[in-house]
C-alpha cells in the first residue's frame, strides 16, 4: 500500500508531501473531504500497534473536551479519531509495510529514505 492521509487545508502537510516527491503510486486521502473509516484506522494500527501513536494531542477538541485531564484507553483513542479527523496525527504515510505518523524531521526524513530508497 501507498497511500498519504493528510488535510489538504494543512500547509505542513502540503510542504511534506511535496518535501517527499511522492510517485504517482501514491493516492492521497484528504481525510476532512474523505472521512476516514473504520477499516483504514485498523490498517494504521496494524502497522503502528497503538492507537496513542496514531493520535494528535495538539488538536484544538483535545483541550475543548478537556481530554487533557483524562486517563484515555487505546478504545478511547481509537473511537475518537473516528469521532473526528483532527484528533490523527498528520500526515501518516503507509509505504508497503512501514508507516510513518505526524511531521517532525525524523519522521519526515525516514519516510523519505524508505521511498526513495
């Protein structure tokens, strides 16, 4: 699998995406226009092993719902990513069997190294 889910509305995510090169193998899900579903939070997890890791704590509904003063499950975590597409860490790029979540150079940079060998 190829595949970026990222927010098209996001200049980070635009900068990575173009940082990476990306090639025409690649599909791209916005997740705002195209919810993600169910299944495809399974395929992250498969890959990640942790619903934690596939979730942004920097999203502005985390303080709203004062998520930040409670004790969240990997069900809880995985329930309100589907709740709502600003609770997954952008972008998370699957190339074949490795995934790759959020925007720091690290991750960007191993991404990078994986698809362009």
């Amino acid at each position: 699998m190829k595949k970026v889910y990222h927010l098209s509305s996001c200049n980070t995510c635009q900068k990575i995406i173009k940082e990476l090169e990306l090639p025409n193998s690649f599909e791209l899900q916005d997740i705002k226009a195209e919810e993600i579903t169910k299944e495809q939070v399974e395929e992250m997890h498969a890959l990640a092993k942790s619903y934690e890791a596939l979730f942004s704590r920097r999203a502005r509904l985390y303080r709203e719902r004062e998520l930040n003063k409670k004790e969240l499950s990997e069900q809880d975590y995985k329930d309100l990513i589907l709740d709502h597409y600003t609770f997954l860490k952008r972008p998370v790029i699957i190339y074949n069997d490795e995934i790759f979540i959020g925007n720091s150079k690290k991750t960007v940079a191993a991404a990078k190294a994986a698809i362009h060998g």
